[in-house]
C-alpha cells in the first residue's frame, strides 16, 4: 500500500438540497431499502410508516400473515393515508379526509357512495403497491418498478465481506429477538455516518471501550477491508459487553471458527451488520435531509435471552456508546462540510482508502444517464 493521500468528494455532496434530492431518487428510491424489523408487525393490522427516498411507505400485516408495503397515500384525493409512525388498525385503514377504506392487502373495500360509482374500479383504485423482501428477520422494500436483483444489491455486500453467503446463516439472525432498539437523531449526512463506519483510523481516539475489547482496531485498521477476517476479543476479554465481562455464550447454532471474532458489514445505502458471537447489532439509517439521518439501531439476541428477562445492559452499552461517539463525530464534521476550507473536500490516508471506493460509487450512481 502507498503512502499517498487520496481527496474525498468535495463539501457540497453533504449539504446541498438538490444533491440530497439526487440521491433521494437515484438511490433511495431505487435500491433495496431495510425498513422495519418483521417480529414489530406481529398481528394483522399492525403497521409502521417509514421515510424512504421523497416517499411515506406503509408496512402492514394482512390477514393471510403476509406483510405488504404500499406507498402512503390515499388514491383518492392524494391524503396521507396513516400519520403515525407505528400502530394497529382493527381490519382496514381508512383515509381520514374522505373515508376511502383499504383492506390490509390494500384493495378499495369501501367508500362512501361507492356503489353508485361503478367506474371506480377496487383493484385499480386500491393503495399502489411497492415491492417487499423478507431477509434477516427484516421488511426490504424497493420502490423502483422494476427492481434491481436483491443478490446484487444487498446479498452481495454479505458475500464481498464474509467471502460466503454461509458464514451469516449461522447467526440466524431472523430468528434472533429484539433486546433493545435505540433511536438516534444525528444532526448529519448519512454519507459522514456511512464513510465513519467504514473506518477505523478513529477507533483509538474515539472508541475506549471498543478498542479495548478488539485491541486490533487500535491501530486503525478496519476489519472490513480483509474478506473474512473477524476482528478478535483481547485474551482478557469474557464478552462483546462494556467492561469485557461475561456475555450470554455463543449463538446455538454459529460456527466455533467465529467465537470471540466480531465482524461488520455495510450494506449500501442504509445498513450496517455486525456480527459477534452472542448477539447481532443492526443499524437502518433514514436519511431525512442533507443535514440530518435517523438511526434506528437494534440489538438482536437469542429469543431465550430476551424471553427471560436477561440484563443486557451491559452488552448494550458497548455499541451504545460506541455510536454515541460515532454520531458525535459525524455532527462535528457536518458544519465544517459547508466551510470554504473544505469546497475542495478533505483527503483519505491510506488506511481509508476504500472510502474512496464509496464516493466513486456514489458519484456513478449521481451521474448515471438513466
Ligand atoms: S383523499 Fe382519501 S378519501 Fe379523499
Ligand atoms: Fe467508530
């Protein structure tokens, strides 16, 4: 590797409006986008609302158990169908301007005088359906009409890091149970957040409790850059936790090569894997504006774990802190993005390097002619 320094993308991609609104269509509204954790729906009827690209989608259980994604607007007169961000309607959702009702599978059920208007037809005029992919215990849903292949866009970031589809199985992550969710409102461009996980020259400024866990990040390596290398626990350390006491004991069903080993994975645009040998910690961003991504981050356990009662404060706290300190560090650099000192951007050393990589992506996915 040289020594040299490489640029990054320059101020303006992390806060103008109409770049943000680029990325929105280009991106958000084209690619695979992780929405809701699937065990959240539970029952028929039971619904969230996510921000995806420009667009409000409903996901809700139907009848038959399946969930469906629908983009949240009434066909009549264009009214949001649901406000709330999560919630529970009995059988049907009902537009509240008008009260055209939707059945859960998002056919026209009802409406006042329909009858009399033959032409409405209730197929045609039902909420306008976006596609959804069960994966990893999680809704994907993908707004373009005729979606990129889900292998080539999320299932190949887990191949590229792990070097095989197998090595994620062992986590069964969609039968793991949610032990905490967390919300953080980070004042940034989801690109400062993606480009700061995707490296650890930071880790030893920033990260304490982390490094003392993985001692290898210390030097500033990110363990995403070699495939299928897991970063390992210190001989000290009893567990993925706060103070590297003891955790909750290895996944029933996960490899013994992967104990004491922690693995991340960033699936573009909007996640982040990672992987260690007692729990799963998910991130879903939501990048509302140029300045500004909610996170929702969930940390994933055996079903047992979180069925009993077990603290899992502790394990928690780790990458509870951990992003703390990430998102303080993603809102330091938001102002400075708009600051003359940075119209030129800012440089990778050789340890970021593949960031590089992220920007040349995201410039071709800007600039793509169609
Ligand atoms: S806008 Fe929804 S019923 Fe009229
Ligand atoms: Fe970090």
């Amino acid at each position: 590797m040289t020594g040299s320094l490489i640029s990054t993308l320059e101020g303006r991609y992390y806060t103008d409006t109409a770049i943000f609104a680029r990325e929105q269509e280009r991106i958000f509204e084209r690619m695979w986008f992780c929405a809701v954790r699937s065990d959240d729906l539970a029952k028929p009827g039971d619904f969230r609302t996510v921000q995806v690209g420009r667009e409000s989608v409903l996901v809700a259980r139907d009848r038959t158990g399946a969930l469906n994604a629908f983009l949240n607007v009434c066909r009549h007169r264009g009214a949001r169908i649901c406000v709330d961000e999560a919630g529970s309607v009995k059988r049907a959702f009902q537009c509240p301007y008008h009260a055209w009702t939707y059945a859960l599978d998002g056919k026209l059920v009802a409406a006042p005088n329909l009858t009399s208007m033959p032409d409405v037809d209730r197929v045609e005029y039902g909420l306008t359906k976006v596609h959804l992919r069960e994966w990893l215990g999680y809704a994907w849903v993908n707004l373009a009409d005729d979606p990129p292949s889900f292998e080539d866009d999320v299932l190949s970031a887990v191949t590229e890091r792990l070097g095989s589809l197998d090595a994620i199985d062992g986590y069964e992550i969609d039968r793991l149970s949610v032990g905490r969710r967390i919300v953080y409102d980070v004042k940034a461009n989801w690109k400062l957040i993606i480009e700061n996980f995707m490296e650890c020259y930071h880790c030893a400024t920033i990260h304490p409790e982390l490094t003392e866990v993985l001692p290898e990040f210390a030097d500033g390596y990110a363990a995403q850059y070699y495939v299928g290398h897991g970063a390992e626990f210190g001989d000290e350390i009893k567990g993925f936790t706060v103070d590297g006491g003891e955790g909750f004991g290895k996944l029933s069903s996960l490899e013994e090569e992967r104990d004491r080993k922690y693995y991340a994975i960033t699936v573009k645009p909007q996640v982040f894997i990672n992987l260690v040998p007692d729990h799963v910690i998910l991130h879903r961003m939501y990048p509302l504006a140029a300045d500004r991504t909610v996170v929702e981050c969930d940390w994933l356990y055996a079903r047992d774990v979180v069925d009993t009662g077990r603290d899992v404060s502790r394990s928690v706290e780790l990458f509870h802190r951990v992003n703390e300190q990430d998102f303080e560090a993603c809102e330091r650099c938001q102002p400075a993005m708009a600051s003359r000192a940075y119209a030129q951007g800012g440089v990778l050393v050789p340890s970021e390097h593949h960031i590089g990589e992220f920007h040349a992506w995201l410039v071709g996915k800007l600039e793509s002619a169609d």
